[in-house]
C-alpha cells in the first residue's frame, strides 16, 4: 500500500520495522559510494592501450607537421580537430582543440565575458547583475561557475523534453540575462534529451542581450547506453539551428573525452561560430602558448575516428548498462510505494531520483550515517537549495555490481525510513 495512505499506527509499525532493517545495514560498516560520475576501474582499463600509442621511438609529427614535443599550435593539432569535429558533428574549421578539460573552457568563456564582454557589448562586470538561466535539476559544477562569479542563478524547469521554453522566452526579455546552460543530451542528472522544437525555440528566441549566449554542453553526445536505434536518443544540432535561425552567435558547444577515454586526462573541445572562435582563439592565446599536443595526438591514434570512438563506446555501455539496470530495477522493486520517482536513462552517466517532498536531505543523510556517501541533496540545483528537498542525483558507474547492490540496499532502506519520518512528522 502506497506510504501516504497508511494510517498513523501503520506508519508507527513500518519506522520501528525500517530502523530495525537499517540497524542491521548500518553495522555492516559499508564504506561506498555513489557521488560522483566517474567511471569504475573496467572502463578506465579500456583506455589504458592508449597510453602506448605514443612512444619515444614512435612518429610525433602532427599531420602538418608540426612536434607535437615542442610549443606551437594554439587550438589543436589537426587530426585532433577533425576527430572533435566529428564527435561534435561540427566544421573542424571552427573547432578548438585544449586541455583536459571542458569544464575549464566553459569556465574561461563565462569569465571572459565577465572580464571582456561579447559582441562588441561591455565587459559583463560593468552591466550590473548578470543573471543565468539554470535549468533545474541540473549540473552543480555548472551552477557553481556562475555563482562564483557573482551572478544571479535563475532555475528553470527542466522538462521532459528540455527546459520549460515558455518560462525561458519570457525571462530572455531581460537585458541581464546573459546566458543559459543546457545539456541537450542524456542531461546530467535526469537523462533528458531536448526535443527538437525545444532547440529550435532556443534558437530562435528573441532575446533581449545582444551578447546572450547559449552554453551547449553536449559531454554525453557519445555516450548511449543501448545499441538499438530506437533507444538511442539524438539532440538536434544547435549549430545548423542557429545559423538556420539568423542567430550564428548566440551558442559554444562543448565536449570532452573526460568518459571515452579517462577523466582528468582526456581532450576537450569547444566549438562555435567562426566569429566566436575568432574571439576565442585571441583570448586564450593570452592564457596559454598552447596544449598538450602528445594527448592529442595519443587520442586520435587510439580511437582513431568517428567508427573508433563509437566502437570504443560500445564497450563502455557494456559494462555500465547493468549498473544502470540494477539501480532501476532495485528502485522500482523497493520504493514504489514511497511515491518517489526516477529516469531512466538511455545514456549519460546519472539517474535522478525524486523522493517523497522534503525527504531528499534525510535521506543522504542516513545512507551517509550508514557508510554510503551519494551527491549531497540539492546540489542538482543553483545555491545548492533544492525548493522541494526531493532530488537525488545517483552516480551507478564507480562502485562494482556487488558494491552497488550494498549501497542500493542502504540507499532504499534509507528512502524508505526518510519517507516514513516525513509523514510522521
Ligand atoms: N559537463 C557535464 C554535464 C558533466 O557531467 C561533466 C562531468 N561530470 C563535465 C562537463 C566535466 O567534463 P570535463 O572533464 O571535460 O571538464
């Protein structure tokens, strides 16, 4: 019977029942986690051959021949672009290859037009309070990079087929609304891909900041978890929407390898409008005399090109799809009666689970109590301030199966216990 329809002494019975159970998994002393969404030691071993593809007696001459040993070349080698390009179904032309991490360019670009401004705009530090559409649950370290430099976070619903489109023309009428963030493919936490409409509508939008940019973090463009077609979802180009759109400028796409090859120690890519790289090029030639050229190089020889990459991409499917599959499995056959709810993703790395109001901090805390560390409630939305305390971002990939199947035990019990107590309450 679903917990809110139990009465009081029934709810009474079931704590005392739950707090036995959880006890019992507390004194198993578990040390587990499901933070954060990093690859376990099987994936990661995927990728070790490429650490072999460059050598000291190997050829590291780029295709245009330049050492990839010494300094020169800005935004990547060549065949570095054209593979970025290819992952980022974008003109290599106007693609820049960096460092490890796309999260640093992200980063860099928002500070940019804080320091410098856009489209010939001032400096976003002379506007007054910039403000940032933040769709809702969504990436905390995203949230964080806005946050941190001072602006105001905006949180928008995100929907089932992408952020809530009426909400977002509406408060694009404002002048200090600079920029939105989306991840249009299998989104972290909840797994959602953007429907078409949902792209053309951003793209298309009449916005009232000249210098407003769309933040197209596309970091699981490449990362489904089945093989069949219909299972495998696709984001319309935000590139082709713009331009088809009369708005060539309005977005920077970005993507890594962080979670093909190894995180930390991947390639990452932004790509955007030749205007816009233009920009891009100059500011960061100020930041740096160039990247790590061997990564590049040692990336494109191991995966090679697009049929690699999604070769390669396969076999990490194959290894987390249980994982994923155990959570929602576990989740369904465990909490239906709770009232949460959960995705359940085709791709990505994250399910995001929804409990009962008002019991998402409880809940990771008790797992936490009982050795099980997940992302802390309310991370998944800007200022860490969950409005109804009821998201939980779980990350299935780290932990082994076994592992995984202990956490899920404390997770649930721990939902369950939370659940109970708020109705109690
Ligand atoms: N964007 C999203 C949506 C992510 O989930 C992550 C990693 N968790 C990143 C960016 C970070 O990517 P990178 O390692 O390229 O900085």
């Amino acid at each position: 019977m679903a917990y809110a329809d139990l009465a009081h002494e029934e709810l009474l019975a079931l704590k005392a029942e739950l707090e036995e159970a959880y006890g019992e998994l507390k004194a198993r002393n578990l040390k587990l986690n499901m933070a954060r969404g990093k690859p376990g030691g099987e994936q990661l071993k995927l990728s070790l051959p490429m650490l072999d593809c460059v050598t000291s007696d190997g050829d590291l001459i780029a295709s245009d021949g330049t050492d990839c040993c010494n300094y020169g070349v800005l935004d990547g080698i060549p065949e570095a672009k054209t593979f970025m390009a290819e992952m980022m179904d974008h003109d290599p032309a106007n693609v820049c290859v960096f460092g490890n991490s796309s999260l640093n360019i992200m980063y860099d670009l928002v500070a940019g037009g804080v320091l410098y401004g856009y489209s010939g705009e001032p400096a976003w530090k002379d506007q007054g309070t910039i403000k940032w559409l933040c769709p809702s649950p969504g990436y905390d370290r995203h949230f964080r990079i806005c946050e941190t430099l001072g602006m105001e976070l905006i949180p928008i619903e995100l929907r089932a087929d992408g952020p809530d489109m009426d909400k977002v023309e509406e408060l694009v009428a404002d002048p200090a609304v600079k920029g939105i963030w989306c991840v249009p493919q299998y989104s972290n936490p909840t797994g959602t891909t953007y429907s078409d409409e949902v792209v053309k509508r951003l793209a298309s939008m009449p916005v009232a900041a000249k210098d407003f940019r769309i933040f197209w973090d596309n970091a699981y463009c490449v990362h489904d978890l089945y093989d069949e077609t219909e299972r495998r979802e696709r984001v319309l180009d935000i590139a082709r929407t713009c331009v088809a759109a009369g708005n060539p400028d309005r977005y920077f796409k970005f993507a890594s390898t962080s979670k093909v090859t190894l995180p930390g120690a991947g390639i990452a890519a932004v790509a955007a409008s030749a205007d816009n790289i233009a920009v891009i090029r100059k500011r960061i030639g100020t930041e740096t005399v160039g990247y790590d050229k061997l990564n590049q190089l040692r990336h494109v020889k191991f995966l090679k090109d697009r049929a690699g990459l999604d070769e390669h991409m396969k076999k990490h499917a194959a290894i987390i799809r249980p994982k994923f599959e155990l959570v929602v499995n576990t989740l369904a056959a465990e909490l239906g009666e709770t009232g949460a709810t959960w995705s359940t993703p085709n791709g990505g790395y994250f399910i995001s689970f929804d409990g009962a109001p008002n019991t998402a901090q409880r809940t990771v805390q008790l797992a936490k109590e009982a050795g099980v560390v997940m992302t802390g409630a309310g991370a998944t939305w800007p200022y860490g301030k969950d409005p109804l305390d009821r998201n939980i971002r779980i990350a299935p990939t780290l932990p082994p199966l076994e592992e995984l199947e202990q956490a899920l035990e404390v997770f649930c019990c721990s939902a369950k216990l939370a659940t109970v107590e708020s109705l109690l309450a």
